[in-house]
C-alpha cells in the first residue's frame, strides 16, 4: 500500500494577534511561529499505521517555500518513507491552483499510488477543498470527513465519514483514491526533537511548483484581508424594575420575537 499524503506549514495564530499590512493585502507573520498543519497530523498518522499493518510505504509532500521542509522532516520522524517538496515563495491561496499543480506533477513525474490522504481543511485558508478538485481532475473516488478506517480488502478502503448531528456514515470506495482525513481518527504519535533531527537525514527531493502551474491558472484571487466589523456591545437598562419589563418587552417585539 503505497500513499501520499499532502501537508502544508501553516501559521500557528491562534493565541497570536494578526496585524494587517499593505493595505490589507498581507498578514504579518514575521513573528508567528509555524507549525504542521493539524489535520494534516491525523492524515500522516493513519497512512502510517495502515503502512505498518500492510507493508508499503508512506510519502509526504509539501506544498510551500524552503520553510516547509520541516513539515516534512516532521512527516518523516512520524513514520513517511521520503519528503517531497514543491517549492514556491509565493503564497497559493486557491485550492484549484494547488489541485492543478499536484495533477501536473503525478502525472508528470508518473508517482504511483493506491491511495492519497488529505487533511479536511488548512487552518489558514479552511476551503477544505483541494482533495475533492484533485479527485475531480484525475477522475477518482472521493470521500471527505474520514474518521475511521475500518478495512482495506479486495482493492477497497472500509471506512466512516463524520456526518451532522454525531452520525456516521459506512462506506466502501474502490482505491486508488483520495480521501480527506478528519481529526479524532487517531491519536497522532509524539515526535521527539531527536526524531525530526534523525529525520533531516533522510531524502527529500524539491520540484519547483512553477514548473507545474501557474498564478494565471488561478480562478480565485486574494482581493485583501479584513477584521470583521466590530458588533455593539450590550445595552445596559436602568429604572424602575416595572420600567425595565417594559423596555426588554419592546426590544423583543422589535426583533420579532414576541
């Protein structure tokens, strides 16, 4: 069983305030740390464990500038064969961009697979998007939202997708295929700073993502960036209690809720 897995190093901003620059154009991220991509973690982990109960082997591949390697030598110390980076030091924000690149450079490199494992979403762009364009390029099954895989028999995946409401849905997609994992699968296996040093030893082999596609492939472009309106804060009533009813019963029949 031989599958790739997409990762990507994103932005760890969530107990970081972003500040916005070129008149919103950009995010300043010169003092953000980095980090994998979280549900790209549960991806590496699974495809990991399926590689170690079948035999095979796991590849990682990044999308990114020179940075991202460390995404991969993450990857690696998690238990993935090789690394390969395609290099590009603008930011691709459009899914059907990425998807474009990644179809070109399959093919064009003729990479062998029996599946590839996404994470469901980015955390910086959340279109959630690229493995569902990717399987719609190179004509393959699909299934997002993955949390368990239960078999890999007769030439299918066995698995769950995670539907609203705590449901889950029993399928059977025939490989080669692309499925998009969701966190909660599993749980990620620790990395030491020993592993992902040991880890840098390892091939990793680096393709420029130009060579594959271009900007002027793009059918979404990245107009600026913005802070949501700020809301009003809460109205505080003062009086008499009977004052007070009153007041609170016109607000609601003002929204319509009496």
């Amino acid at each position: 069983m031989d599958i790739l897995v997409f990762v990507k190093r994103v932005a760890a901003t969530q107990e970081e305030e972003l500040r916005l620059i070129d008149d919103g154009k950009n995010i300043d991220l010169s003092k953000i740390p980095f980090k994998m991509n979280d549900w790209d973690n549960y991806a590496v982990e699974e495809a990991v464990k399926i590689v170690e109960g079948q035999g095979g082997s796991v590849t990682a591949i990044s999308i990114g500038s020179a940075e991202s390697d460390e995404v991969l030598r993450r990857a690696i110390a998690m238990g993935s064969k090789d690394g390969i980076l395609m290099e590009t030091q603008e930011a691709i924000h459009d899914p059907a961009l990425r998807a474009q690149a990644i179809y070109n450079f399959l093919k064009k490199e003729d990479i062998k697979f029996d599946a590839i494992f996404t994470g469901v979403q980015s955390e910086d762009d959340q279109f959630a998007a690229t493995g569902g364009i990717l399987a719609g390029k190179m004509d393959l099954p699909y299934a997002s939202m993955v949390i368990g895989i239960d078999a890999i028999e007769n030439g299918y995946f066995v698995l769950r997708r995670e539907l609203e409401g705590g449901l889950q849905e029993r399928i059977k997609i025939k490989a080669p295929c692309i499925l998009s994992i969701q966190s909660g699968i599993n749980e990620p296996r620790y990395v030491s700073i020993m592993g992902i040093r040991k880890a840098s030893k390892v091939e990793r082999k680096t393709f420029k993502f130009n060579d594959f596609a271009s900007r002027g492939d793009a059918i979404i472009d990245l107009i600026k960036w913005s802070y949501p309106e700020k809301k009003g804060g809460a109205t505080m009533l003062t009086g008499e209690m009977d004052e007070i009813c009153k007041e609170i019963l016109e607000i609601l029949k003002k929204k319509g809720v009496c």
